[in-house]
C-alpha cells in the first residue's frame, strides 16, 4: 500500500483534516468547526485527537510521512509561533508547533496557507506535474504560494510570495499594511465590496444597492449582477482584472515561470475579471502573448522560445489547501531521500 | 593551485576576458575594443584567441573548469542564440555559442550580462557569501538577476529577472517594450537624461540646459547638479528612488530575500536616488523597516524575525559581470560534483 501523510486546513471557520496517500487519494477526511467560542484549546486538543486517530488506523497496513497543518497567517518557521493572523483571533503569539507536537507526540509541519494552496494546485491541480509555478489566492484578502523546483520558497523569514502587498497604484487606496495600492485593494473580496459601496455612493450603481436589500453589498452580489449584464457591476471585476494583470505581468518579468494559478473564493468570478487581466498581462510582460510581434522576445503563438507561459484557475478549490498541507510531509520525506537521510515513517511517541 | 576559470565579458564597448581562481584571485585581464566596424567574426576570433592562451598558460598548473561569457542581450539557453541585443547589433539571432565553441574546441556557457553581474556581486561583492539576493543594473537600460541558492535562477526561458520592465506605474511614461511606467522610465540613465530634458523643456531647470552647453543633458551632467546642490536636478534623482524604491519593495514582498544589491552606472547617485527609495521601501513592504510598530511582522529593529533585509550598492563596479562570468563554470562544476558526475577539468579538442 502506499505511504500516507494527513493533512490539516485550520481556517477562521473549519478545521478540515485528511489523510491522503501519496498517490493522492483522499482515504478519509474529517471537517469540524474552530469557532473562536470554542477556544484555541479544544481546537487543538481535537486536532491532535484526529492526527492520532487517523494516523493509527492508517499506519497498520501504510508508512505515516507525517502531518502537514496549513495555518492562515504570518508563521515563523523557526519557532513555529503563529505570529499574526487576523481570521483566527486569539491565537497570536501562540507556540502553535510546539502545542500541538506536545500533544501529539510527533512532529508537524506547519505552513502558511496560501502556501499550501499552491502546493496542492502543484501536485494535483492545475498546475500538477510543473517543476515551478505560483498561485494567486483571492479571498477576504490577497495571498500568495510560490514553488520552485516543486517546493515552497519560503525566503529569507517565511514571508516569500506576499503577493497580495505588491502594488498596483502607488497612488491607489490605502491599505492596512502602511502601503497604497496594494493588488489586495483591488482584488480581494473586501475590495470588490467597497468599489461596490463607492459605486453605489456615488448614484452610479443603484442596482447594487437594491440588490443587497439594504444590508452591505457583498462580493457576491456584484458577481450575481455581473452576470446578468448590469455594467457598473461589470466594471468592478474589470478593474478587478486590470490590477491583477498588472500584478501578474510584474510576477511574469521577475519569475518566467511555467504557470500562474489564480484560486480562491474570488476566483469564480473568473469569466468577469480574466479579460482584462489577461488584456493588462499581454501588453504590460516581456514573454507573454502576440501583442509585440517586431519583438524577437515575443513568439506569435503567444510564448517565449517555444515555450508557453499559462495563466490560469486554480481547479481544487477550497481543497487545494487540505491537499497541499498532506503533500508538505511527502515533500519533506522526498528531500530526505535524496539526501540520503533516510525516511523511516513518523511513530507517535506511545508505540 | 586552486582551480581556475575564464570569464568574458562581451560588452557593446568593450571586451573583457579574465582567468580568475576558485578563490577570486585575478591571474590575468585582457581589454579589447568590441566596436562594430570591427565585424562580429573578428570580436569572436579575438576572444577565442584570448580564451585559448589563457586556458593553456594556467592549465599546466591548475584545473581548467571552463569559461563563462556573459552578452548584453536575450539568450536562449538551449540553442545559445543571442536573439536580442541592443548594444551588439548585428548579433541578432546569431549562433554565439556555437561559433565560440567550433572555434575554441572546448564548451562554453553564454549568459546574460546582468545575471553574471548579479553572481558577480553574490561571489565577491556586496552580498558575498549569502545563498539568496537579486541585484538591479542601472545602466541605459535597467536589467537585474536574481540568484537563488547560489545559483542563477533562469525560470522557465532564461527570461526570468527582467526586473526593468516592472510596472511602477500602471499610467507612466511609455516604453519601447510596450508597457507604461516601467522602473526603466524613471530610473535608467536614459530616463534620467529624458527627464532633466522634460525639465529643461518645460522652463523648469534652465541650469541643466547650460551645464550640457547645448547638447543633450545627459545622467552624469544631472547628478553633477545635484551634488552641487541644484533643487530641479535633486527631485529627478528623488523620482529615481521612488521608483525603485516602488519596484524594491514589490521584490522584498514577493522574494523574501537577505539581500538586494542596486549597481550599474546610474548606482554611481545612490546618495542622491537611495533616502527616496528607503522611504517607499518602508511604506510599501511587508518586512523591511519599522514604519509600522503595531504591526507584528515588523520589528521595531528594522528586521524581519530578527533577519534583516539588507538594500545597499554593488561594490565590483563593472568588474562584476567579468566575476560573475568567471564564477558560472565554477557552479556548473560544484553542481556535478554534487551529483556525483564528476569534474575533470575541461581541455581543449587539440590536447
């Protein structure tokens, strides 16, 4: 039977947990909820009593690679302390790693989880089999993965691929962060509602407002009305689009890689805002599209020497997370083998 | 005696060639003119001559690892055709490696000028020693490279570390390259010397027309007045730190690197250009700085996770892509020492 890792997506709402095996099949999942009433306790307590559960019942007939946790916020690897997450209050500071090896008895991984997004778009997603790719995940706000060689780069302090703070506008609104502009302020959810409430305060979008019956215009909404055709709705997601096509051709110029995946909640809307990205990306990259032909850089067939660069959905959804966090077990054990280290499994301290 | 390797720097002015030790030390230099009315055959029977001396004076004490030749233009890696250069014409889709190679009889690697600049600075320079930096060429152009684990990081078509032609921003000047506000609009020597003449133009800066004495303002002439204190020649170099400040702090977001290393001519008013760029680099970035103090990521020490994130000058000057050239054989050579391929030293067709 093939070797199995478990994976865990600890999010503001869910606690997902899987196992998957390194095939990537999903053996058995389970989704509970981490509502902050709960306490980060018995958060923890029944995310350990999972891992140990599924990781007993498994290992009998498989080799356990180990557990990978996807964390939303800011994680110094060294430590594993939680330094900053704004979806799971309370946790701040917490020796989150540490908690959780106590109880376990084995060690974990922790990763941030846009990280884990991407990792799981890598391996069985729309970028899978790709030596090297980037994910754009578009939600409550903007984050983003990046892989190279099949692994996370982390940079120097774990805070490689804060996509979502690259600027746009350096004249454009304000962002929590300190910065204007930031792709954050164009393309997440949070933002597609306030261009909506602007659009609405300024008499331009009436629609808008009847359509949330009175409560805040949700991103949703402007999707919805999108949809059926009403412009001031359609122009949100063009600008939308626009800011992540100016992203996007920025992370073309530095990167050149094979494949730049756009995921998240946000990224449904994808036939509303893709157009003009991808309008932003054509005339704004040095490799990518046609728009250019006396350029010798840029090939008529839309790629570069021969070689296409893709932009595109992201396809598993809110699983990319799951599967990236199991995949990041498998990966360590990869390196391990490589290097001759060895990779004998992970025992929980009690067998 | 340590190993040795042979770096050649093809400039559009100049042709360098050094033989230089494992350990940085330069055993032999040779300058030649690479003008265009000598004819490109000419500059390649030339280096190749210079090359084949060299190889054979200091390989009868030392392992000869090879040359690297670093070519102000757009490489393709696998045919080693120089598919764009604007400071070699007439080299345009030219086969240079296979013409060096049939000549000399031995293998060479062919790069881009900026890259081996950038592993110039990461060998011997500014960042000597550190696994992870990127470095920015300000030159006519802007160019950069980014160096990942030591090693060059290409991406998918050697296309990776076009940093000049980020957007900085999305309505700016326009560039040949197709874009609007690319940092090469603010921040190349080019850009500079059309700014001062926008500033001549339009009656705001009448000493930068008579310092030129009627010909073109060009950089030099610009930063010249702003030593001596003239305000209209100060705000352009204020407008080249913005920029790059801009394009630093989009880098610092997306990378996560130890270190970011500004050379090329224009690096020359780094007192002039850097207090801007340090200011938008603290605004706009995720780690660098202490402009934020309730924000965890930010330490008050101006580091990351008590790491910090270090911008400063190249310190080689145009010696860098001469060592970096040198340096890419020696790579090549670890990089199959560490797989186990061997290293032999390579010898040319007529031993």
């Amino acid at each position: 039977m093939p070797d199995f890792a478990i994976g865990v997506d600890l999010g503001g709402t869910n606690l997902r947990i899987a196992a998957v095996d390194i095939d990537g099949n999903l053996l058995e999942t389970i989704t509970t909820s981490t509502q902050v009433s709960r306490g980060r306790d018995e958060v923890i307590r029944e995310l350990c009593d999972a891992i140990r559960g599924m990781a007993a019942k498994y290992s009998q007939s498989r080799k356990w690679l180990g557990a990978g946790i996807g964390v939303p916020g800011i994680i110094d690897k060294r430590t594993g302390l939680l330094r900053e997450s704004a979806n799971l209050p309370g946790w701040h500071e917490y020796p989150v790693r540490e908690e959780i090896e106590k109880q376990l008895g084995a060690p974990v991984i922790l990763e941030n989880d846009a990280n884990a997004a991407a990792l799981g778009e890598n391996w069985l997603g729309a970028a899978a089999g790709m030596d090297d790719m980037l994910m754009i995940t578009l939600g409550t706000g903007v984050g983003g993965g990046i892989v190279l060689r099949q692994q996370i780069w982390h940079g120097m302090t774990g805070m490689a691929g804060e996509l979502g703070h690259m600027t746009v506008d350096p004249n454009g609104p304000p962002c929590g962060c300190g910065n204007n502009g930031c792709v954050e302020q164009y393309a997440s959810a949070t933002a597609i509602a306030r261009m909506a409430k602007e659009a609405v305060d300024s008499g331009k979008a009436p629609d808008l407002a009847h359509i949330s019956s009175g409560k805040a215009v949700s991103a949703r909404h402007v999707y919805a009305m999108a949809v059926r055709g009403y412009e001031p709705a359609q122009e949100i997601f063009q600008r939308v689009g626009w800011a992540l096509g100016i992203l996007m051709a920025d992370l073309v110029n530095a990167f050149n890689l094979h494949m730049y995946v756009v995921g998240g909640g946000v990224s449904a809307a994808w036939d509303m805002f893709s157009p003009a990205l991808f309008a932003q990306v054509h005339r704004r990259s040095t490799v990518y599209g046609a728009t250019a032909p006396a350029d010798p850089r840029t090939h008529a067939d839309g790629s570069h020497m021969g070689r296409p660069t893709i932009i595109a959905r992201a396809i598993l959804g809110s699983d990319a997370g799951l599967y990236g966090a199991a995949r990041i077990p498998m990966v360590a054990s990869e390196v391990m083998e490589k290097t001759h280290l060895g990779a004998q499994g992970i025992r929980l301290n009690k067998d």
